[in-house]
C-alpha cells in the first residue's frame, strides 16, 4: 500500500493555509486518501481568479505503484453563509498516468477559477477525497482577512488567557500581534543568505570519502576526499536549466605508509576539475530509467618535480544510465571515455597502462548497501580491477554516522607515481563517509 508524506513546493504557504483553515474553525489541512496530499497554491484569491491545486503521490509501500491523476476535479466551496457552490478544476498538462518507483514520488496540478458567487473565507473540498483546503475569497475591493494582520496576545487555547510575553517570545513571535498569511506568503522564507550560507548550499560530494587500511607486504592506508562546487544556482522553484549546470570539482587520493620510520606519504593525486553534469537529461514514462551526462576536463599531478613527477591531462565524456528498480535500489552503468593531452614526458606512455575507457557499474539501495566496480583495459591485456562495498554503520549496533567500507583493488595505477608498477590483489577496510 502506498503512503502519503506531504512534500511542499513552496513551505512558505504552509502557514497562511493552517492559519485559514483554523479560522474557519475546521482545522483542517490538506491530508487525503490513498496516497496523495493536496494542497492550493496561495492563501486568497478573489472570485474570478484562477488558483493552482497541487497534488503529490509519494509511495512508501515496498513495490511500484500506479496512480491515474483525473483530468477533472469537482471541487466544493463552502462558505461561512452556509452557500455551497460546485464547480470544475481541470488538470494541467494533459499526463494522467504514472507509474512510481519505491520511495520515489509524482506531482500534477489542476487549475480552477474562484466561483463568482463565492466570497469570504471558504472551505474547498475535493468530492470523493476527504481533503480540505482554505481560502480566502473576499473581493479586492474591501481586502481580505489574508492581507489583515492579526493584532492581540497570543492566548491559551483553553482558557482564553493570555501567554506570558516571554514564552511567546521563546518561539520567535511577537506577543502583540502577527503578520497575516498573506505577508507571510509574500515574505522571504529566510533572512538573506551570507557568504557561508551560499557556499555551503552550493557544494556537495562528488566522487567516494573513504579512509581504508590494508596490510598486504607492509601497513598502509588509502583514502580519498571529494567535492563539486557549483558556479551557477537554479532559483528554489524550478529544477536547473541547462546553464546552471557547470561545476568544479576537486578530488584528491593519496596513498599513506603507516609502517615504516616517520609514516611517510608514498604518493598523492591532485585531481581538480571543471564539468557539466545533470542526472535528469530524460526520464521514462515510468520513471524508472534515466538518463545523465557527465562531460568536462581535469588535470591529475601528485606534485613532485624530478624523476617522481606525473602530470596528464584529459578531456572525457561521461553518459550514465540509471535503473529504478521496484524494490527500491537504483543501478547506473556510467562509461567514462578519456582523451589525453598535455601529458607529461615522464609518464607519455599513461594511456598503455590505464586505457581510455573507465567501465563504471554501481548498485545502490536505499538506506542500504552500495557496490561499485571498476574496470580498465590497458595495452597488451594490462587490466585494473577495483571493487568497493559499504553499509551503512546506521543499520548496525553501533548506530553511527558513515558506512562500513571494503575496498579490492587489482591492477596499475593504484597511485600516479606507480602508473606502470603492477599491485597484487589488496584487501583494504575501513570508513566511509560518502560511498
């Protein structure tokens, strides 16, 4: 059976839709049957106007579920007068059927006009569904209960009395009087962003955060951080166009002796890069295929001069395809195809030893496991095979942030400086934060 969690486009208009809906003394929100919640796209409108009813599925249940959205609603407008007036929301659009993954969700809107009979506060109802929105219909002429503030204390709701101006303060409002939901609706969610604030929202993990300890021949560990930043932020209401696409991205790799004297690094990767990438270039009917790209340039180097240096170059396309499947797993198939250039004298012959093809396969389950593989094909059958493997440390008596990592690794290239020194199988465990 499917299960409903309400998803808001805008959470803004959260509260001047309860604080209608309680003034009509209903309290009621938008909660509906079956899998579906509803919601109106504003706090008022006058009779004449059209509104946006918006409605989200969201299935929670253990297998794909299908919804077919009507194209037609009958709504139900019921005022404080007692007048109950019908009338018809027709659905945007034109898609009706939807076929939706484990925890995944699917969102249609109708559009309906304020019946012209209405007026003051109402009661919207959707016939056959048990959801109840509010609106505030008045005319413009003589404003409306959605654009007047709310002047007096904060009371008790069972007695009527009063609060102390200091619990109300506690919650951030004042204990004379509040700002109609209309305000509230037109006013910025958040206080401007600072400088932090827009950093932080703009950078996200890229590739794996491991940290793994092996002890094949001698001690050492293996780790890698990751992250992207991206250059241009789509606005809070609309999915990224195209433009907004473009990231930098740095990862570094290094690997790190722990047994001999002074615990000496043995080689570290820089790896910063620029690129384009999006996840939902195209989505089947369905939605459980989709399709990605991932394009750009980057540049490795461990950072030394001399006989140790290495440094290339590459430009690469990156297609991802992923699989929904019912049960609640994702499976993307990502090819990387390089092109090298600028490549360093010391290591011109880097593309006999790693190919140009990374072959990418990973398997993801929600809140569960993740297995990726890697498989390169050099020159002159020079392979490199690297496994990995993580659970969530959350699913384990420990109750801990992370994921438990293991980590196989066979083949070149376990580090730049050794791109042509073949590494023997090696087993490494250890912590993940980012799989």
């Amino acid at each position: 059976m499917a299960v409903i969690r309400v998803l808001r486009a805008n959470p803004r208009l959260s509260f001047p839709l309860g604080g209608l809906a309680a003034a009509l003394a209903l309290g009621l929100a938008a909660p509906a049957d079956a899998g579906v919640s509803y919601r109106l796209d504003r706090p008022s409108a006058a009779p004449g106007e059209a509104v946006t009813i918006e409605a989200v599925y969201f299935n929670e249940g253990s297998a794909r579920a299908n919804w077919e959205a009507p194209p037609e609603l009958v709504l139900q407008w019921r005022g404080s007068d007692g007048q109950i007036v019908r009338s018809l929301a027709k659905l945007r659009g034109g898609k009706a059927s939807y076929s939706v993954p484990v925890n995944n969700f699917a969102r249609v809107a109708w559009t309906a006009v304020v019946p012209a009979t209405v007026n003051g506060l109402q009661a919207v109802s959707i016939e056959g569904q048990p959801a109840m929105m509010a609106l505030d219909a008045t005319g413009r002429e003589t404003g409306t209960v959605a654009s007047t503030p709310a002047q007096g204390p904060v009371v008790d709701a069972r007695t009527g009395q009063p609060l102390p101006p200091a619990v109300v303060s506690e919650v951030g409002a004042s204990p004379d009087g509040g700002p109609a939901p209309a305000a509230v609706a037109a006013a910025p969610a958040v206080p401007p962003e600072s400088a932090f604030d827009r950093f932080r929202s703009a950078i996200s993990e890229y590739k794996p955060v491991y940290f793994d300890i092996g002890t094949r021949d001698k001690t050492t560990a293996r780790f890698q951080i990751s992250a992207k930043y991206r250059l241009f932020s789509p606005p809070g209401d609309r999915p990224a166009d195209w433009s907004e696409n473009f990231y930098l991205g740095y990862t570094q790799i290094s690997l790190w002796d722990l047994e001999s004297d002074s615990m000496p690094f043995i080689d570290t990767t820089f790896n910063p890069s620029a690129f384009w990438l999006s996840d939902n270039i195209w989505t089947s009917p369905g939605q459980n295929w989709r399709f990605g790209l991932n394009t750009g340039v980057e540049h490795n180097s461990n950072g030394k001069d001399g006989d140790d240096s290495r440094s290339l170059n590459d430009g690469y396309i990156e297609p991802r395809f992923h699989y929904r499947f019912d049960g609640g797993s994702t499976l993307t198939f990502a090819p990387r195809v390089k092109a090298y250039f600028s490549v360093g004298d010391e290591n011109s012959d880097y593309s006999d030893y790693a190919g140009h093809v990374d072959w990418q396969l990973r398997w993801a389950q929600d809140n569960g496991a993740v297995v990726s593989a890697m498989y390169r094909q050099g020159d002159q059958r020079r392979r490199t095979t690297q496994l990995d493997f993580a659970w969530p440390l959350k699913r384990t008596w420990l109750n801990m942030n992370g994921y438990l990592h293991l980590q196989y690794f066979n083949g070149y290239g376990e580090t730049l400086l050794g791109y042509n020194q073949r590494n023997e199988s090696q087993f490494r465990v250890g912590l993940s934060l980012v799989p």
